[in-house]
C-alpha cells in the first residue's frame, strides 16, 4: 500500500526538504502552505518529476478549524492518512521580564495550540501502523536567555508526543519528536546575521549549523518502518551543540 503523508509548514526550509525526501522515499505527499501558493506548487512539481504522487493545500494550522479541513482534504484526496509531520512554528525572542502578554499569545497558540491539535486529529485519523513526528526546536534543550516563552511552547509539545506514544501505540503508532539546533533555512537567515551563523557553526562539534536535509533524513527515518521500535522520543539533532 503506497502511503500517504501530511506535511504542515511544507513549502519551504525544513518542511520543504522533509516533503521531497517522503515524497522520494514513495509516499504520497500533501504539501500544505499558508500563503505563498507557488512555493508549495514547486514542491509538489519536484516530488511529481521523480514519479512520485503530491498535491498542494492552503491552511492556516493555527486556526483549529482549517486544520481540521486540512485533514479532510489529505483523506479526501489520496483516500487516507499514514504519516503526520508537523512542522510548525513561530519564534520570538526576548528574557521573560521584557516579554509580553502578546509574545505569550503568539507563542503558544501556534507552537503548542496548533501542535495539540493536530496531533488530535491525526490520533483521529490515522491508520494502524501510522507515524507521527514533531519537529520542534533545541531551545528547548539549550535553556540561552531570551528563548524561555519560545522554548516553553515547543516543549509542551515535546510532552504531548511522550504522553500520546503510549494512548497509540495498541495501535502500532508510533510518536517522536525531533529537536533541530540550528539550520540553515530563510527563516533563520531573517533572525541572525551570518556572523553570528557562522559562530554558531565554531561552536558545533561537526563544525557546521544544519542544512534542511540533515533534518528531513531524521524525519523520514522515523517515519519508516525502520523505525517501527522507537517511540516516545524527542531526538536531538544539534550535531552534538546540545
């Protein structure tokens, strides 16, 4: 049976590259974006060029409602769901004395709100024998001033995943969580200059930051059936920073 993956936040960095590595390993992919439509159409060209089966979904996954649409159409339109990747989030960085009820807000409703629920309805969802995984975020790991709001919201979803792998796994689902340090994606581009990328680098035992496929080789490994006998983990992928 060819399998069927739901990629949030897929069009672009880390997403993008966890998209076309399952779509390459021969799922079926739903590459969902927020707004740039072209973006997440390159992606679903790319996996179709090398054979594979992909189409392009507009969600806001903050909004509890057009996830749940977002689940629908993933069903709807490949007749099933076997993998949930969710990757989503915004960062904001600032020491807990200057932060804001607003920053707060934020934080939580798109980091920890919007991973609650979709790791309810693919509780839901889901087939027998299904993966799940989370990317969230080394900060929550590396505890550096100014990241305590953003790591509190991508650890509340790190404890999800520990709780929900044991309520599936009667069901052969298997839940993970991976903590990407730092990765070379736009996203990352905008918030630090590449001075301090490139000590962020110096400081890395592999002597590098991460580039998106560094991430996506982890993911798609515990989306496998390789990785049938882990669950229940929140993986560092830091290359050794954490």
């Amino acid at each position: 049976m060819n399998k069927v993956a739901l990629v949030t936040g897929s069009s672009r960095g880390i997403g993008r590259a966890i998209a076309e590595r399952l779509g390459a390993d021969g799922m079926s992919v739903v590459v969902n974006y927020r707004a740039d439509r072209a973006a997440a159409d390159e992606v679903v060209a790319k996996i179709e060029a090398s054979g594979g089966r992909a189409t392009a979904v507009q969600a806001d996954v903050t909004d509890p409602a057009q996830l749940r649409d977002l689940f629908d159409a993933a069903q709807r339109h490949f007749g099933g769901l076997d993998v949930l990747v969710n990757n989503v989030g915004t960062a904001r960085f600032a020491p807990i004395a200057e932060a804001s009820d607003e920053d707060f807000d934020v934080l939580f409703d798109t980091n920890a709100r919007a991973t609650f629920t979709a790791l309810r309805e693919a509780a839901n969802r889901l087939r027998d024998g299904g993966r799940i995984v989370v990317i969230s975020s080394g900060v929550t790991a590396a505890n550096r001033p100014g990241t305590g709001l953003y790591g509190a919201a991508k650890a509340a979803g790190d404890q999800l995943v520990r709780v929900l792998a044991k309520e599936l796994g009667p069901r052969r689902i298997t839940v993970n969580s991976v903590q990407p340090g730092a990765t070379r994606t736009d996203a990352l581009a905008e918030l630090q200059p590449e001075s301090v990328l490139e000590q962020m680098a110096a400081q890395t035992p592999l002597g590098r930051i991460a580039e998106p496929a560094d991430i996506a080789d982890i993911a798609a490994f515990l989306a496998s059936d390789d990785s049938r006998w882990v669950t229940g983990q929140v993986i560092h992928a830091s290359g050794g920073t954490f």
